[in-house]
C-alpha cells in the first residue's frame, strides 16, 4: 500500500481519462505517471515511493496543450520519475 499524499487525491477528484504508466525500479522504487489533457493544458502526475510504500515524491505538472500532447507529457513523467527513483533530487 503507498502513502498517498494530497497531491494524488486532487488527481483522482477529476474523473478525466488518463493515460499511465507504472514501474517498479531495481532499487524497489515504484514509479506511477499519469497524464490527462485538461482544458488547456495537459497535467503530468509524478508518482515515486520506496520499497516500503513511503511517499518519495508526488508532484502535478501543468504543460501547456499548445505544446504538449499527453503521449509527450507521459513521457516526460516517466523520465522525471526515473531519474527521482536513482537518487537524483526533485
């Protein structure tokens, strides 16, 4: 079971279609990415807990839709997520 902190529970208060991408690193790190376009602009949630289910880090990132698709936007969380679970900073 993770410790889900605030930032999660706002994401799952909106009922948009997602798309995602989960992962457990070699470290025991498990990876959760989620991306939705949303009016204008398309949210990344960036999900990284330890072994244990402790919440690493959990953070939403607004891109803007002009740019960004939600396929890009999955991406860039995956990567951001990756690199959180090897140690880099937030």
């Amino acid at each position: 079971m993770f410790d889900r902190g605030d930032v999660y529970q706002h994401w799952v208060q909106l009922t948009a279609d997602d798309e995602s991408y989960s992962e457990a690193a070699e470290n025991g790190c498990q990876l959760e990415v989620r991306a939705r376009a949303h009016e204008a602009v398309v949210e990344v949630l960036v999900c990284v807990y330890a072994a244990d289910g402790e919440r690493v880090v959990e953070a939403l990132e607004r891109l803007p839709a002009s740019d960004w698709t939600v396929e890009q936007g999955l991406v860039r969380g995956r990567d951001q997520a990756e690199r959180i679970a090897g140690g880099e900073n937030a």
